[in-house]
C-alpha cells in the first residue's frame, strides 16, 4: 500500500521479550481432594451405574445354561498399509451398541495384523442386522466414510463375528469380510469369548511399572507444591527413566525458573527431563514432550541473551506439534534480536501460517511489521501491520461464531466433537487437526485445569450414558429369551425369578438414567460458562491486537508525515 521504500535506519527499538507467554507454569494437574457438589454427585452414579451393570452381568450368568444370548464382535485390517482406521461405530439392528476412536497404539495393533474386540453384548435368537460405519484414510490419501452391512442369524448359543476390513489398489474402496463362529453345545462357550480385558504380561508389567512413578511423581508433587524442592528432587531420583520422571523435572525446572535470578538451575533441570523423556516408550508422547522441553528451555536461553543456543533449541521442535507456532515466534525473535531481521520475518510468516488461538501467532503478525520497520522498509511495514489488523478482524468473526454455537449446541458438542478429536489425548493430535481454528481454540481451552476436569466430568457422564443403553438393550434382550423359555413349555423355577429380578432391574434403570441426565445437564452448564469466558477472554486479546496494530500504523503515517515536512524545508 505504501509502495517500496528506500532502506533506512530503524526507527524502533527490538520488541522485548518480558513476560508474554502466560500461563506457563503447566505443571500436571491432579484432581483436589475438595470435590465440588457436581463432582460428589457424578462419583456417586458412577458407583450406581456399575453396580447396575453388575446386576445386568449377573442376570446374564444365571441365563447362560439355559440359553446363550451372547454375542462377540471382533475387528482386524488385512490391508494395513492402504487403510488407517480413524474410528468405528456399530450398529445391531438399527441401534448404536458402541462407538471406537482408534488411538495411534491401537492403529498400530492393527497394523501388526491384531484382531481388536470391538463388542460384546447379548441377543435374542433369530435373524439381526448388523452395521458398521468406518471412517478411514485410504493409501491415496482420501478420507472416507463407508456403510458396511453383514445379515446373520443367532443361534441360542454363543455367536462370533469377525469383520476384516480391507482396501485395494487402484480404487481403495474400503470393504469388510465376515467370518461367523458358534460355540459348541457341550463345549465350553465361556472359551470363546474375546475378552477386552486381557493384557499380556508383558504389557502388564509395564502397565505396574507406570502406576508405580505416577504414585512417585504425585509424592514429589505434593512436596514441590510446599517448597520442598530437594525433597521432591529425592523422590524422582528414585523413579523410573520415562515420562513421569521427566514430567517432574520439568515442574522442578519451572519452579527455579521462577525463583533464582539465573536460569542455570532450571536449565540443568530441563536437561535431565530432556533424558528422562527420550526414554518413554510412548513415542507420541515422548515427542509432544520433548517439544514442550526444548522451547522451555530455548525461552530461558533467550532469556538470558543466548541467542545462538536458543535457536539450536526452538529448531528442535517439530513443526507439526501444538509447540511449533510459539517455537517459530521465538526463533524469529532470537534472530531479530542478533540483527538477523530478514531471518526473523522467515520464521515469523511460517507462524503466521497457524490459526490465530495458539501462543506466538498473534505476536508473529505483529513482528513482521516490526521486522520491516527495522529494516528500514517503512512502506512494507504498514503493508504488514494492515495485514495483521485484517487478520484479527477477521478471528473476531469467527470468535462470535464460536459464541453463537457453543449457546445453540453446547461447549462439548462446538469443542470437541466437531473438532473430531475428543479423546484424552488431545495434544497428541496430528498435524491436519492443527490448522483448523475450533481444534487450536480447544487445545488453547485445555489449558486450564478447570476445562480438562470440566470436560472429562461431562464424557464421564455420557459413559455413564452409554452403559445404561448397553444395560437396557441387554435387558430386553433377556426379557424375550426368558419368556420365550418359559412359553415353550420349559419348567424353571430359576429362569422364572430371573424374569422377576430382570423387569425390575429395567425399572430401577429408567429412574438412574433420568439421575444421570440431570447430572449430565448440570455438567453441561458448567463446561459452558467456561468455554463462554474463554471465548471472551479470547476475543478481548483479538482487541488489543488490533488496538496494538492501530498504534503501530498511526506512528508510521506521524512518522512519514514529519519525514516529508522535513524534506519540504530543505
């Protein structure tokens, strides 16, 4: 807009690095012991809801020499390499019986030729319909959703079905295989069940070796909380090499960060959790931390006007992770800061290529003016800072239409299901999800502690939810087989009780679903009075950016003003 200019001597100084990344102490957060009146009440169902399914199962045990409603579903891919399994839904007779989102540990079970449990439940005998809905990525890079439909009869004994997916060049059209097993009537039915609780002992081994630094780690916690640094450092040294040991040396390192006037101490803290966490078996975790590790460690490098060491340390954060903006951000500024402007405008436009919710962005846009301006290309500078005042503009927008959804639909649904990615683990989300603006906002909300437990208060209840309509279905199906038992003429005093106990099993399930609901309500409102302060909080910093930009425009046209005035007088 302001044409090319000839360069001149920086005008402003360098922007200083003070203390713009809030909320940094993100030490790992442990439920209080205090729960809250929601809380009290969600552990109180939970225990109702299993004590409920344990009846369910005990119903089914009493049944089970009489007539076998069981059935087992089981899932494998035959073609790993041109089909990934992003989730999976399955449907018995036109009704939702459970709903998978494949973890990168279970895709890669898959991809090893691993047979997955994907249901076991109960049905009556005679003909049932069957549906899967699969979402995939085929080898051609296409994402897909198919509707797979299998038609099989149920004898009154144990039935398994085996689905085998696969997907062939050149089409890689995702189809399903059916395989169907019955048990025998002498044998052992009980033999055939896929268990979804089974863990080998290797794996088991690891699983104890894991609770046992979460207990360590929680220990150095509640003494890092009160101070005691060399206590807590006494209890990591005791754990395991992994990611717990590292996660601790990381609080360490920020509380010293905090405390002492240099960063040595943190920076040797940070390096020991570097070593901790290459350890972790998990490799998705041992990257999104080690991420986290080296920009802590590059802020404090920079910090303290080790220039060269810090970009060594933000170019060791992979570009795909939730840390690469505020990487980018501060490897621009690192450069700027040794003189290096055109450097710095490099690293600060790959920012620029994020949405706007994640740390560094906003400061990126912003520094591309200011990169220019030190350059000496105040045309160019403006050009940039309109571009910036665009851009905010524009997430403001999108800010209210965020608004406006999460009042019509719910936080849960506007935050996480949209953004396709509502499991635990969601900053191990891959590099797709990042470039979308409602999965940036959700991650940038799951940084509050009170967001991650409101969240998780909320898919509990819906948990809760799904087991009750697990229970009910498995109820009716028990109801049919027993009066079908007892209209055929077969005497069983036992299988008459059992009706009893099951119709009153299904009566106590309508009056714990109503509990649930209002719980689940109750739940929903509270996740959304956050989300809705966060969106404020949000769109004000959208403000002050844009405020921010105004300043930064107004002082170059003062600036070219006073330039040309001066010129006229010579």
């Amino acid at each position: 807009m302001f044409g090319k200019q000839k360069s001149q001597q920086c005008r402003i100084a360098p922007r200083m690095l003070g203390h713009w990344i809030s909320g940094w102490l993100a030490v790992f957060m442990v439920a209080s012991v205090h729960a809250v009146p929601i809380d009290t009440r969600v552990a109180q169902l939970n225990e109702k809801v299993a004590r409920h399914t344990d009846g369910v199962r005990t119903i089914e045990q009493q049944l089970l020499p009489h007539t076998d409603t069981r059935v087992v579903v089981v899932f494998a891919v035959s073609t790993p390499k041109t089909l990934i399994v992003d989730s999976l839904e399955l449907y018995l007779d036109n009704q939702l019986v459970t709903s998978q989102r494949y973890a990168e540990s279970e895709r890669d079970a898959l991809a090893q030729g691993q047979v997955l449990p994907l249901y076991q439940g109960n049905l009556s005998s005679g003909p049932h319909r069957l549906k899967a809905v699969v979402n995939a990525r085929a080898e051609n890079n296409r994402f897909v959703r198919r509707e797979l439909v299998h038609r099989f009869v149920k004898p009154p004994v144990l039935k398994q079905l085996h689905m085998t997916l696969r997907a062939k060049a050149p089409e890689f059209e995702p189809e399903a295989l059916f395989s169907e097993e019955v048990a025998s009537s002498t044998g052992d039915a009980s033999t055939s069940v896929v268990s979804d609780h089974f863990v080998p002992r290797t794996e088991a081994k690891g699983l104890h070796r894991e609770q046992r630094d979460q207990e360590m780690f929680e220990l150095a916690e509640q003494e890092r909380r009160k101070g005691r640094t060399d206590i807590a450092g006494r209890y990591l040294a005791k754990m395991n090499e992994g990611y717990w040991a590292a996660l601790g040396y990381l609080n360490l390192a920020n509380d010293f960060a905090r405390d002492d006037l240099n960063s040595s101490r943190a920076l040797v803290s940070l390096r020991v959790a570097m070593a901790m966490a290459a350890k972790d078996t998990n490799e998705a975790r041992r990257r999104n931390l080690l991420n986290q590790l080296h920009l802590r460690a590059g802020y404090l490098a920079l910090k303290s006007d080790e220039h060269d060491k810090a970009i060594h340390l933000f170019e060791k954060v992979t570009l795909d992770s939730y840390y690469a903006p505020q990487a980018l951000y501060l490897h621009g500024l690192a450069l700027s800061n040794k003189g290096s402007h055109r450097a710095a405008m490099q690293s600060w436009h790959r920012a620029k290529k994020f949405p706007l919710a994640f740390p560094g962005v906003t400061e990126a846009w912003i520094g591309m003016g200011q990169g220019f301006d030190m350059a000496g290309y105040p045309g160019q500078a403006g050009d940039a800072w309109l571009a910036a005042h665009a851009a905010y503009q524009g997430e403001r927008v999108t800010l209210n239409k965020l608004a406006q959804r999460i009042e019509k639909h719910g936080a849960y649904k506007a935050l996480l299901e949209d953004a396709r990615n509502t499991g635990t683990e969601w900053f191990l989300a891959d590099s797709r999800t990042l470039t979308q603006p409602r999965m940036a906002y959700l991650l940038q909300f799951f940084e509050q502690a009170n967001a991650q437990k409101a969240v998780l208060r909320v898919a509990l209840l819906d948990e809760m939810t799904a087991q009750l309509n697990r229970n009910a279905h498995d109820l009716s199906v028990f109801i049919v087989a027993s009066t079908e038992w007892l209209e055929g003429g077969n005497a069983a005093s036992i299988i008459a009780s059992t009706l009893t106990d099951t119709r009153k099993l299904k009566d106590h399930l309508n009056r714990l679903q109503a509990q649930v609901n209002e719980a689940r309500a109750r739940a929903a409102d509270a996740l959304d009075t956050l989300a809705h302060e966060f969106v404020d909080h949000q769109y004000q910093l959208m403000v002050q950016a844009m405020d921010k930009t105004e300043q930064q425009i107004a002082h170059l046209y003062e600036y070219l003003a006073l330039e040309t005035l001066g010129k006229g007088a010579q």
